[in-house]
C-alpha cells in the first residue's frame, strides 16, 4: 500500500512528477543537457523573481550549507540556534576550521532582531546563518526583520540562511530582504525526490568568493557559475533524471502560481494548528509558527510510535519529534504538493484512532 507522507521532508512526490523522471538519459556535454538547465535556471530566477545567481548542485543540502563555508568565509562567523537544523549549521561551519560564535535561543522560540542587534560590530563576522524554518520544532524565524538588523549594525556580512523547508512553501524575498545565500534542497517544499539543491547567491557573495582561497572543487561557487554561462553545464555529472523532474514541476509550480502555492500552505497550517489547539498544543512560539510543518506537543502523553504504526495501517505517515523532543512532540509535515482535503484525512483519522471526538 502506498503511505502517503506528512514528514517534513522527503515530501510526497505526485505520480506524474516521479514519471518525469524516465526521460531517455542524455549526456551532459549535449547540447539537449544545455537547453533543459538552462530552462530549469531561468524558471527558477523567474519564479523567484531575483537578480540573484542561481546555481543547482546534485547534493543534498547539507553538501551546500558545507560548500557556503568553504566559499565565503575565512575566518569567523556568527550562527543563531534556535533548534535541530541550526544547530547543524553552526556544527558544519566547526567542522570547516571556522570560529563560530553563537546565538543560542530555546527550542520552540524564535530568534529575535534585538538579540542579532546586540552581539554584531561592523567588520566582526563575515557571515551570519540563520534558518528560515526551524524543521525540528516548528518554528519559522522573522528573516527579513533578522537581515534589515545584519545590514543596519554590519553592512558588510553577508546573510546566509538554509531555507531548505520554506523555499517554494513561503515567500522569500531574496533582493528585498538583502540575502546573500538560500540555499534549498529539493525533497521537501519543491516536492521532487532527494538530490538536488537549488542555490540563490548574490553579486556580493560571488565577489568575496573570488578572495577566499581552498574553496574546494565540488562545490566551488565560481567554478559553478563559469559553467553556467560558458555553456550552460555543470563541472561534474549532475543527476539528469531529477533535472527533467525539476523542469516538470516548475511547470506545475507556474500553473499554480506561487501565490496560491503560499496560499495553500497557509491554509494547511491553519487547519493543522486549529486541530493541535483543539486536542493537544502547539509547540512554537505564538506568532512564529511555520507554514510548513506544524509541532505539536503531546499534551495527552499518546505513544507517538503506536499512533504512527495505526496509522501506516491506513496508508498515512507523520513524524516522531526530533532528537530530544522525540515522544513529547509530534511532527505533522504540510509541504509542497499535499492539500488541506489530504490534511483533513490524516486528522480524520488520528481522531479515529486516538478516539478523539469530533
Ligand atoms: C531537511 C533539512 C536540512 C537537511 O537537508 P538535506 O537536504 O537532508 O541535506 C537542513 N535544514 C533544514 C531546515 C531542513 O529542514
């Protein structure tokens, strides 16, 4: 039977969207490879309507959020960790030689402007990361307020941010907000399968690039780029079948429009919050609570994993909290192409199992 996923990432991938995929291979030096990524790019800078350089790496995330350590920063950076996935960041900017200083919030609560306003000096950071939708507990953080604080107090940091379950969920304003790094893996709201990475990157960024030595190879921003507007190729085989994915989708994104794709979320998350208010609690902050992925605590004190297997009985799949919120929170993922009538099935049926009343 087939289990429909409402983890936050991988999402579910729609039938025709997975079929996309069994396109006859090309080669990537074919002029045929050229003209498919040089409509994937394109759409991509349409759709988000940004100036900014769009690169797509056969990666997941994780491999870019290491590639932007080792293309933009030399020395020392500022990391804000507010949950599971920000804690990462600043675990991979150590894990590249860098010196890390952090701000450190309590899961479930957002990071605050203030907080941002108080530990930058101009010239002290290179680069600041933050996380636009804390996956491990809900939490979406005020981005465009924390960038406008980056820009005010140390106009030359650059702003990097791990968008990896908002991009194509949430709006992200990549010019207006003054970014200079998002960078989003492609299971969770684009809806494809794992193993691409699309990468929005600043003039700015790409200039300091262009100073910092060892940036690597795979990853290597510049040496990206170069192939982009050389020959619309990439250094390395990409995974071609998930480009042709890619292309399907974006079509389907802009059939939808990305307004209504936004409306949608919104609409998934508030009928997921309505129902956790009902019956249990929400975990995140309120006024911070994420579009995507809705953490509820487990006020009833239910065995999340026999919840979990009833309902893989029935052809459903949520999510157990993460790492040490596992138990004492539940994880409902409402991303990329799910709709709030499959929403209101997997709540029918949770109520059904747990006997809650209507
Ligand atoms: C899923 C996720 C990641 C990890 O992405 P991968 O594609 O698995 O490397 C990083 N950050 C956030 C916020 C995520 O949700």
């Amino acid at each position: 039977m087939h289990t429909k996923l409402f983890i936050p990432g991988p999402t579910e991938v729609r039938e025709e969207v997975l079929q996309a995929q069994t396109h006859p291979m090309i080669g990537h030096r074919s002029q045929a490879f050229s003209e498919l990524f040089e409509s994937v790019t394109e759409t991509l800078r349409n759709l988000l309507q940004t100036r900014a350089e769009v690169l797509i790496f056969t990666s997941s995330a994780t491999g870019v959020m290491e590639g932007a350590m080792r293309n933009l920063v030399n020395r020392r950076l500022l990391s804000t960790i507010n949950g599971a996935f920000s804690q990462r960041w600043a675990q991979i900017a150590r894990a590249n030689g860098k010196e890390v200083d952090t701000i450190e919030v309590a899961w479930g609560k957002a990071v605050k402007p203030e907080m941002l306003a108080e530990k930058l000096q101009p010239g002290k950071y290179e680069a600041v990361l933050l996380t636009h939708n804390e996956t491990s507990t809900g939490v979406m953080n005020p981005i465009a307020e924390l960038a406008q604080v980056v820009r005010e107090k140390s106009p030359d940091t650059l702003i990097l941010v791990d968008a990896v379950s908002s991009l194509m969920g949430a709006p992200i304003d990549f010019d207006g907000w003054g970014l200079d790094v998002v960078l989003a893996s492609t299971q969770k709201c684009f809806a494809l399968p794992p193993g691409l990475t699309v990468t929005l990157v600043s003039e700015r960024a790409l200039k300091k690039a262009e100073t910092v030595e060892h940036r690597g190879y795979y990853f290597d921003f510049l040496l990206q780029r170069r192939y982009y507007q050389e020959r619309h190729q990439t250094p390395a085989t990409p995974a071609i079948s998930l480009l042709y994915a890619l292309q399907y989708q974006l079509q389907r994104i802009q059939e939808e429009t990305l307004e209504r794709r936004y409306a949608r979320h919104r609409e998934m998350a508030e009928i997921a919050r309505a129902w956790a208010r009902k019956y249990f609690a929400l975990f995140a902050e309120p006024g911070y609570e994420s579009p995507t992925v809705t953490t509820i605590t487990n006020t009833r004190g239910i065995s999340v994993k026999d919840l979990n297997q009833a309902l893989a009985q029935r052809g459903f799949t949520l999510s157990n909290g993460y790492g040490k919120l596992k138990e004492k929170t539940f994880r409902i993922g409402h991303m990329g192409d799910l709709t709030p009538g499959e929403l209101r099935e997997l709540l029918a049926a949770i109520n059904d199992i747990l006997n809650l009343e209507a």
